[in-house]
C-alpha cells in the first residue's frame, strides 16, 4: 500500500511560507494528486499558517510551526499544530464576500478558502498548551 | 523559492502595474508601498497585469481590497488583467468578480477606462 509520512517545523515568518509550500508540494505531488489539486492542498495550508504566523503567535519570529503530511487510503491529512493563542475562527461558515470586500476587511477570508479547498478541516482547542488544525484532502 | 516584482508604466493615463512571482504574506508589503507611491502620485486609473504572476493567497487578495475604494473615490479603479487560471480561481472562490473587472489583456482593461 502506498503511504507517505513527513514532518516539517518551521519558525513562524511569512518568509517560511515559500519552505511550507514547497514541503507540501513534494508530498501532494508523490502521493499522486493531480495539479489543480496540489494547488488546492498547498494554498489551504499556506492560508492555515499565515493565519498562525498573524493571529496565534503575533508575529512573533521566535515560535514554532508543526506540520506533519500523511498520505494513506488514498487520504492526504495534514496536521499543523501552534501553541499561540487560541485563535478561533469567527465561524466556519462562508463570510459575506459582499460586504467585507465593500468595507475593505480581509479577514476570514483565509478560513473561507481553507474550507473551501480542503475536503475536512477541523480545529482541535482541546488542549491547553496548543492547537491543532487536520486538514484533509482526498484523492 | 521565487521572489516577487512589480513594475510600472503609464499608457495614456492609465497605470499599467505588472506583478510577478509570488505574492503571498511574506511578499504583500511590497505591492502595499507601490499603492502608496501610486496613490501620493495621484494616479488612480489602474490595471493590474498579471501575466508572469504565479501564485497568490488571500493576503494578496488584501491588498487589492485595501486601497480600491480609495481608486474609486478619485474618479478611477483597479482592474485585473491576463490572470492565469489558478491566480484567478483564488479571486473567483472569494466572490471577486461581482466588485471587480476582469479582463483577458491589458488592452482591454485599460481600454475601459476610456469608455467611461
């Protein structure tokens, strides 16, 4: 059966944006999704860390960014996992596009396409000391 | 990984702003200066080419949001020109084309601006 499992950490800089997508290019990509699929799975997790990077850490160039890949099942899930602050997104359902982009907001958008792109998305508060965010993609 | 660039020119009043590259939340604060210097230039006529850009987030989505209200209040716009498929499937998921024109040359959306 064909299955892949890599890990990545990296310190939370959008300029580690570009080493995230790559991680998960070359997983995607071996695991044999096809390219408008690859693209999908790599802007949802682009969007899930800069998210990360903005609102659970701060900014904060110093703090960690897990994220582990495992394809198996035909099943890419990912994992990313911050110890920031509780970032909760307003809610999971779509934003009115309309009136955020009339009032020039651009948050929760990011959320909105990580919903949209990904198959499963589930953000796990559970834990005091981190969050954890699955993402799931079929193939 | 790739970088970013933009690069201005002007046809008949109209600002021809070409991205490449990628533009995602490492990338962004590049774009928001060139909306600055365009906007201290009183330059509001815009078309975004984006032809040789590869790749975009919703933080670059942002941008654009940002600064085209400010466009629209001195008479002019930001219009989106030449967009590879998956730059603009980013735009189309987030409802973009019900608040923006789009355009598959530049020609044609600086043409617009003619027209009005």
């Amino acid at each position: 059966m064909h299955s892949i499992k890599k890990n990545i950490k990296v310190k939370s800089l959008t300029e580690n944006l570009g080493k995230i997508r790559t991680f998960l290019f070359g997983v995607a990509e071996e695991a044999g999704f096809d390219k408008k699929k690859i693209e999908e799975i790599v802007l949802a997790a682009d969007e899930a860390c800069t998210n990360i990077i903005k609102h659970a850490y701060e900014f904060d160039p110093t703090k960690d960014i897990e994220i582990s890949a495992v394809f198996e099942n035909k099943k890419l899930t990912i994992t990313i996992k911050d110890t920031g602050k509780k970032f909760k997104p307003q809610s999971l359902e779509p934003p009115d596009l309309e009136a955020k982009l009339k009032k020039r907001k651009s948050g929760g958008l990011g959320v909105h396409l990580i919903k949209t792109l990904m198959d499963k998305v589930e953000y796990d508060f559970s834990n005091p000391g981190f969050t954890i965010l699955k993402l799931v993609k079929k193939l | 990984m790739e970088g970013f660039n933009a690069k201005i020119r002007e046809a008949d009043g109209v600002v021809i702003l070409s991205l490449g590259g990628t533009l995602d939340a490492h990338t962004t604060g590049e774009l928001e200066k060139v909306f600055e210097e365009l906007i201290s230039q009183g330059k509001y006529k815009i078309v975004v080419d984006f032809a040789e850009l590869n790749y975009i987030s919703s933080a670059g989505l942002g941008v654009f949001m940002a600064y085209v209200e400010t466009m629209r209040e001195n008479g002019g716009d930001i219009k989106f020109a030449a967009l590879k498929e998956n730059v603009f499937n980013v735009f189309d998921l987030l409802g973009f084309p019900v608040l923006y024109e789009f355009f598959d040359s530049v020609e044609k959306a600086a043409d617009r601006f003619g027209e009005k």
